[in-house]
C-alpha cells in the first residue's frame, strides 16, 4: 500500500467511525427482546435463534416459496470426489423472499448492530452440495463487502455435521491485539483461503464452532468480524441468505450478486408469484 493510499484508507476510517457516532441519536427503537439479538451481535459477532421464535409475519409466504423451489435445485448427479459448487438462485426480485428480509424488525435490529442506515443487498436461495476437498466458500474466510457484514442464514432442511453446518471462530481467538490475526490476514491474503489443516495450526479445532440446527433456524452472522465457513458435507443442505451492509458499503461494486446476472434466477411458471421489478437497496 503506497503513502497515498494508507492516508486515504486512515480518513475513510475515521469517517465511518465518526458517521456510526453522529447515528446513535437516529437509531430506531427495538421491539422487545431484540436488545438481546443487538447485543450478542456486538460482542460474539453472532446470534442464533429459529424462525418461530423470531415470529415474523411473513415467515410462512418465505418458507412457502423456497419449498416450491427447492426441487427444482440440485437434480442432477454430484460427484463428490470432483469440486461441487452451490446451485444458486437470486431470488431478491420475489416478493416471498425479499420481504421477509425487510421485515421492519430485521432492519430495526441491523441498524443498531451496524449504527448505521442499513443498504438490504437481497436474497440467495442456495443448496450446497457434497464435497471431498476444501475450495472457494468451503475454505477458511472473511467477507469483504463492508466494515460489518451482516447475514442472515436461515437453514431449510435439518443441518447436522454430515450436512456441513456453518463455522466460525469466536472473536476472541482472532481479535486485532493478537499475532493470530495477522497471521490469518497473511494467509488469505497469500491464497484463496485458509483449509482447516492450515488453520488448525493457529487456532485449534478444538475452539472452532459449528452451528449444526434443525430447520428453520436462523444465524445472524457478521461475516466480515467472524473467520468462517461452509463444513465439508457429505449431504446436500438448503439454506437462504439474507445480505446487509452498511448504507453506501466500503465496496459495493462486491455487492451487486444479490441481484445482478451473476447467478440464474429461477424458473417461474404461471401459479408462481408476481417478479418485482428490480432490486432495491433500503
Ligand atoms: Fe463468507
């Protein structure tokens, strides 16, 4: 990085950290209950919960949409010794998935977290398949839309070890005042990725933490804050991923794969529901 650049870099810093203060007098207020989700956010970058607790309204039309889709993902043969990525499909333009995602209490909680204005990227419909060898979002990672990245994962079938449950490592392990950090940054900065053996190496498997649940259950994951992955599986498993930064992210030419032609967008027959005309950013 030249002088130039690290100047800059130190003034944007300062401006994000400046612009999250002056928005603390304009945060909305939580519904009850949700301090809790805001605060383990803050402190463990994470939060699980599942979709009847949450107790959205629009939880039924979600669920409802994704299951008439699913079976039109993953038909064909998976070999698992061969390199498998996702089916994915943007579903940010259905109403059924790109509500949910807007829920006013979703965004409630977001904003807090993130004490900023909130920019909702949209919504992947994905089935991740069986693999043997450790590559793209199967390595070790973080995002790197924004200073915060904030996803919902919301599991459609049961997600045990077998089915490769997200990951993480908790922050203590990786914070910025320990040797660890930098020589994670190092390592992903020199490759793709980091595969657990290499990882093993810094942090233990033994601190690792796995988020198996049944279906239905909801991670709130920050994505840039938590080292993470997709477990190698041995069986398909069908999530949903809901995508919030900040409002204009730090990089938003990494953003538009929620809803530009970076994935196909399903297949909707005529008792499918009505396709929004574009996706928006809140
Ligand atoms: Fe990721």
């Amino acid at each position: 990085m030249t002088i130039q650049e690290k100047i800059f870099s130190l003034n944007s810093d300062l401006r994000y950290i400046l612009a999250r203060q002056q928005h603390v007098k304009n945060l909305p207020v939580l519904a009850k209950g949700d301090r809790l989700i805001v605060d383990a956010l803050k402190r463990d970058g994470i939060y699980i919960t599942n979709l009847s607790e949450l107790g959205l309204g629009s939880t039924s039309q979600l669920l409802n949409a994704a299951h008439r889709l699913l079976p039109t993902m993953g038909t064909t043969q998976y070999n698992s010794s061969v390199n498998n990525p996702p089916e994915i499909y943007i579903v940010t333009d259905l109403p059924s998935f790109y509500d949910w995602g807007k829920e006013q209490r979703l965004l409630n909680i977001i904003e807090n977290y993130l004490s900023l204005p909130v920019a909702y990227h949209g919504v992947h419909l994905r089935k991740d398949f069986a693999n043997e060898n450790q590559f793209a979002t199967l390595l070790w990672h973080r995002d790197v839309e924004d200073r915060r990245v904030l996803k919902i994962v919301v599991y459609l079938s049961d997600v045990e070890a077998k089915h490769g449950p997200f990951e993480y490592v908790p922050l203590s392990y990786t914070s910025k005042n320990q040797l660890n950090y930098y020589r994670i940054q190092q390592q992903i900065h020199n490759t793709a990725g980091i595969d657990d053996e290499a990882l093993n190496k810094i942090v233990p498997k033994s601190a690792w933490k796995s988020c198996p649940g049944p279906a239905g259950t909801v991670i709130f994951a920050d994505t840039r804050r938590l080292l993470h992955h997709g477990t190698l599986r041995r069986e398909e498993r069908s999530t949903l991923f809901f995508v919030y930064t900040a409002n204009p992210p730090k990089r938003p030419e990494l953003c538009t794969h929620f809803w530009d032609n970076s994935y196909p967008r399903p297949n909707l027959n005529s008792e499918s529901e009505e396709v929004k005309v574009g996706a928006s950013v809140i």
